[in-house]
C-alpha cells in the first residue's frame, strides 16, 4: 500500500471536502495485479465525508438538545457582549467628549510671564508676531493686554461735545486679533505701517459703535479717546476667542504704549497663538524660547485646558477593568463550553462508537465535536454582539449621544468567539475521538 | 478468492495476565455464505466479530477482506473499508434518539462520501426492504423493540455492504420478534449478503449453514 498518501491523510485535520485529485490518485495504487477486488467491496480508500453531510451532523447534534446548547453558550453571549458593550459605550462617550471639545480650544495657544510680573511691564518684544511665525503649526500670534490699569476709559465722537461713554481700552497686535479670529462689521484692521509708527488708530466694537453713533459703513471715522483723537478703521462684529475685547475699544500695541504707558501688573500682558489642528502642544512648547530666547524661562505657554481629557482617560481607564472582566467571563464561557462537550460525549459514547462502526475516522470525529463547540462559540458571539448593539444604542439614547462602534469590533466578536469555541472543544473533542469503538459499542 | 480470509488470528488484551481473547482463528468465509458462531460470554465471540469488523485489530496473523491485508493498511484504508465492506447489527440497537427512523438509516454512506440524496433514497429503500416504509418519520421512541431492530437492520444493508456482522440481533426481543428478525435474515442472506451472526442462544445459532462453537478463544465446528 501506498504509505505516502497514507501519512498524507492521516495528518491533516481538517475535513475531506471533495478533492478530485485525491480520488484520481486512488486507482493507480490499486491497480496491483494481485488484487482484482469484487466491485462491492470497493478496493480500500479512506473514508471521507462531505461537508454538507459533517455539517448536518453538527447541527443536528446541537438541535437534539437546544435547551442544554443555550446554557452552554451563555457564557460566550455574555462575554462576548460585554466586550463588544464596553467597547462600543467608551468609543460613543468619547465620540461625544470630542464633540464637546471644539476646534477653536483645541488649537489655542496662550502665553504669559510667570510668575506674574510685580512691576508694569511687557515681556514681549515688538517682533513677538513675526518671531512665532517662524513655528511650524502656528497660524498667527500677537500680543494683547487691557490698557489703562483694566480701568474704563472716555471715548466720545470727535465732532460732537456731550457726555463720554466709558469703556474698556485694550492695546492688541494685528496678529492676536487674527489668532483671536476677529470678524469685522465693516472696515478694517489697522496696517502694519500703522502699528510700527504708534499711529492713532482704533477698532471698535459693534456695542461701542452704537454708542459712538458710528455705523459700520461710515469707517474710517475720528473719535476721541482720553480727549485724544483716533481714527476709527473698522468695527468688529465678533472675536470669539477673545470676546473681552468686544467691551470698547482696541488699539495697536505700540499706539497703546505710547498713550497709556506698559501693562499694568493688574492687567499684564500676554501673546495668544493660533494653531493648526493637533499642533497646539507643540507650538506651546517652542514658543517662550522663539519670543525670549535670551530668557525663555521667563515665560509660559498653555494650551487651553480641555478638562473633558480628563474625562476621557477615567472613562478609558475604567473600560479597561471591563474589558479585563469580560475577557474573564469569555474564558469561563470556554471552560463552560468544554465542560459540557465532555458530559455530552459521554452521553453519546455509544454514538460515537457507531459512527466508528459506520466508518467514521478519528477526525470526522474531531471535526463534528469541534464543529458543535465551534457553532456554540459562533452563535454565542453573533448573539451577544446584538445584545451589545441594543445596550450601546440604549445608552446612546438615554444620554442623547450619538452611538459610535468600530465595525472591525462588530464583525471580529463572531469569530473570536468561534475560535474560543473551537478551542474549548480541542481537548473533548480528541477524548471523543480517542474512545475506542469496542468499548463503546458494547456499553 | 474468499472474502473474508482469517489465518491463525490471535487477539490478546494486555493486562496482569493477559487476556488471550483469540487464540489462533482460522476461518474462511465465502461470497453469500450465513455463519453462525455460538459460545458462552467471554468465549471470544464478540472479539471475534470485532476484527472481523475491523473495529479491532489483530495482535498477529493475517485477516484479510476480498484478498487486501488489512493488517497492512492505514487506519483511514480500514474505516473506508469497513464502511463499504460490513453492516453492524447491535443487540442494542444503537439508534440515535433524536434521529427519525429515517435519519438514522441515512447515516448509513455518510463516512463513505456519499450525497444527501443518495443517503436518502438508499434509506427509504432499505426500510422498504425490512417492511417498515411507514415509520420512516417515527422517532425510535415510538417504535417497538423488533421494529428498533428492522430500523437498524435496514441502516446496516443501505450502504450495500458485502457482510452483516450481528451482534446477538435478538438479545433484546421476545420470540416473536426474535423470529422475524430471523426470517429476514433468511430473505437478506437469500439476496446475496453474506452473514455473520454472533449469539448464545441454540435457536439463533441453528439458523446459520455453516454453524460453529467458541470455546475459550478457539473456534471449532458445531457439526
């Protein structure tokens, strides 16, 4: 007899499924001269089975007990559903943590002198835009402070007498207006040749213009500020950044210098940057030694403090536990699943010695055993991953989230769970497979 | 050539003492022949059944099936074998329980690669033969000891084996049925099917054509 072909199906595991050229590669071994074989006893092949028929087996080995099948699966339902459940609840709590954390936080950049200064004065040199324009990620930058003490100062039309408004002045560069994401009402933001001479020029709120009697239309247009005339280059319709400044007036850092002295130690003075998305923390950490080179220390950068992280972390942390609890509920299922395959082989001993005696191999009886555990595993798993869906989208609801799950989670539990299954038949399976048919036959 | 071939067969089960179940057999058994083997428990027979079955293998000497060695082949050659070769008639039946009667002659062909449908057609055919067309939806439940037995008989003859080998097949009957079921042996054998039938009952036994004794691992003539 041909050995070769023996230890070639011998070794594999896996199902015959129909194979052409293995039944081709028969008669030639066959075709010994000594051996004309009566055509009933087919000249000895192995035995070999079809997929269909292994899989009918499976199921009707399954089905013949629904009941204890289901008990058998609970586990992997359960495990497999918290899994995916603790998954899918973080990812749509951090989804909806994201949402809450808008874009305009999350690329903001302040800087400041600290400790605070004890003496007026203004740690930012005049270049301090240009300077932070060399980072990359940063989109603009410039300086603010509120001028005056953050005391309201008179501001009133240059052509009328009469009662001055008060208001708040604030002296901020062209660029920290720009990284402010100042939108104007009408005119427009004073010009660098503007700032570099200190000329007296002013913005105004849209509140202030009101106030003045000056429409967004008629800038440029004089007023008097501490009984001084500016001229006005535009009305801002919103800095959302910085909504302070929509309180009165703002001018540039250098006119502001000249009028009203250096920041106050009441209202010190510091740098707003702007960046590109995900570049915050890295602009943060470049810029006090880009504005102070000769003192970086003297300065320091935050990114705006986005406490929701915080959130973020406990909530990812405590689905870890979760997920560490479900991975344990997932191996008792296993366990549960292998416990029951060895009751049930037992059980069904003497079917296991007729299929022997009806020509099944060890490993159709591997296969069918492992094909139950495998079944179980798999059902186990699309079942608790529906489950999980309703409790993630229950939660989504209750909360008014929007559920988010990773489809790669979804479409992976099944299988997961199969193989599980799978596993925790390996070691019945191969007790079943091992029974000797005798014995079996005769219980 | 015979068909069934065993020479000086010898079966022991290792233990403190051995157990020497088979000790130097030596039958030939031919196309169409009915051989009875009759003998008290633990004279052998049922070991005897088993390697004649191939569900148990020799410790020395040669059996061979249609002229091939089947101590010289792999174990997947023997269960191929035996699937196409032997049909089993149990004492116990053997019936899968939540299987209709149907069903469980379908399992009959399925370690031999054969279809659905085929299995199915073969079944419906066999119970045909051993007179019970009706119950094919019947679970073995509801099914009375001699019909257990027709259903079994019918999943051992759907494969179109060469050889029933049957297992005390009235050990768990009364007269009646035990007579009919030997009855149809008769008809079976007169279709062709060769029959091996183990048994300690006399009345069993006389039926064969060829009638031998187990003693103690020793098969001798009963004439």
């Amino acid at each position: 007899m041909p050995t070769e072909t023996e230890t070639e199906t011998e070794t594999q595991i896996e199902t015959e499924i129909e194979n052409p050229a293995q039944t081709q590669a028969q008669p030639a071994p066959q075709a010994q001269p000594e051996t004309p074989a009566p055509p009933t006893v087919a000249q000895p092949c192995p035995a070999r089975m079809r997929l269909a028929a292994l899989w009918f087996e499976i199921l009707a080995g399954l089905l013949q007990r629904p009941g204890r099948a289901i008990f058998t699966m609970l586990g992997t339902v359960l495990g497999i559903g918290s899994f995916v459940a603790v998954t899918g609840i973080s990812a749509t709590a951090s989804g909806q943590i994201s949402a809450d954390f808008t874009l305009l936080d999350a690329t903001t950049v302040n800087v400041t002198q600290y400790p605070p200064p004890n003496t007026a004065t203004l740690p930012f040199p005049a270049d301090t835009s240009k300077r932070l324009a060399q980072i990359d990620g940063e989109v603009a930058a410039g300086r603010w402070w509120s001028v005056n003490n953050g005391q309201t100062v008179d501001a009133q039309p240059a052509l009328a007498s009469g009662e001055p408004v008060k208001v708040q002045a604030f002296a901020a560069d062209s660029g920290a207006l720009k990284a402010a994401e100042a939108s104007l009402a009408g005119g427009n933001i004073y010009s660098e040749f503007a700032e570099a001479h200190a000329a007296r020029v002013a913005l105004v709120s849209t509140a202030v213009a009101t106030q003045l009697g000056i429409t967004a239309d008629a800038v440029p247009c004089p007023i008097r500020i501490q009984g001084q005339q500016y001229m006005v280059t535009g009305v801002l319709k919103k800095v959302p950044a910085l909504p302070q400044l929509m309180l009165g007036v703002v001018l540039p850092a250098a006119t502001a210098q000249a009028a009203f002295g250096l920041p106050s130690v009441n209202a010190p003075a510091s740098v707003i940057i702007r960046t590109r998305a995900g570049a915050a923390g890295v602009v943060a950490q470049q810029a006090p030694v880009t504005i102070r080179p000769d003192q970086p220390k003297l300065l320091t950068a935050t990114s705006t403090p986005v406490p929701t992280q915080e959130r973020a972390m406990v909530l990812s942390r405590v689905s870890g536990l979760v997920a560490i609890l479900a991975l344990v509920v997932l191996i008792i299922g296993a366990v549960s699943i292998a416990n029951t395959t060895m009751v049930s082989i037992m059980e069904r001993t003497a079917e296991i010695g007729l299929r022997r005696a009806l020509g099944a191999r060890t490993r159709h009886i591997i296969g069918q055993f492992l094909g139950e555990t495998g079944v179980l595993g798999a059902v186990g798993g699309v079942v608790g991953t529906s489950l999980a869906l309703l409790v993630i989208l229950g939660v989504a609801l209750a909360q008014r989230w929007t559920p988010v799950v990773d489809p790669r989670i979804v479409f992976s539990a099944p299988v997961i769970a199969a193989v599980v299954g799978v596993l925790a038949g390996l070691y019945p399976s191969i007790r079943a497979s091992r029974i000797e048919p005798i014995e079996a036959l005769t219980a | 050539m015979s068909l069934l071939e065993l020479d000086s067969l010898v079966r022991t089960y290792p233990g403190d003492p051995p157990v020497r179940a088979l000790r130097g057999i030596n039958l030939t058994i031919e196309h169409g022949d009915y051989v009875t083997v009759m003998g008290p428990s633990g004279s052998g027979k049922s070991t005897l059944l088993n390697v004649i079955g191939l569900l148990d293998q020799p410790t020395s000497g040669v059996y061979r099936v249609a002229g091939t060695d089947t101590t010289a082949i792999s174990q997947a050659r023997r269960a191929g074998l035996r699937a196409a070769a032997f049909g089993f008639i149990f004492q116990a039946f053997h019936l899968l329980p939540f299987r209709s009667a149907r069903e469980n002659v379908e399992l009959a062909g399925i370690y031999s690669h054969a279809t659905a449908r085929q299995r199915r057609e073969r079944a419906l055919a066999a119970l045909e033969r051993v007179g019970l067309p009706h119950k094919a939806n019947a679970l073995p439940a509801h099914l009375s000891g001699g019909e257990k037995q027709r259903v079994a008989i019918a999943r051992a003859i759907a494969g179109g084996p060469e050889v029933l080998l049957c297992d005390e097949p009235t050990g768990s009957l009364d007269q009646a049925n035990g007579h009919a079921i030997m009855d149809l042996f008769d008809q079976l054998n007169g279709t062709g099917i060769t029959l091996v039938v183990i048994t300690h009952d006399p009345t069993v036994g006389a039926r064969g054509r060829r009638r031998f004794v187990m003693l103690d691992g020793r098969l001798s003539d009963a004439d």
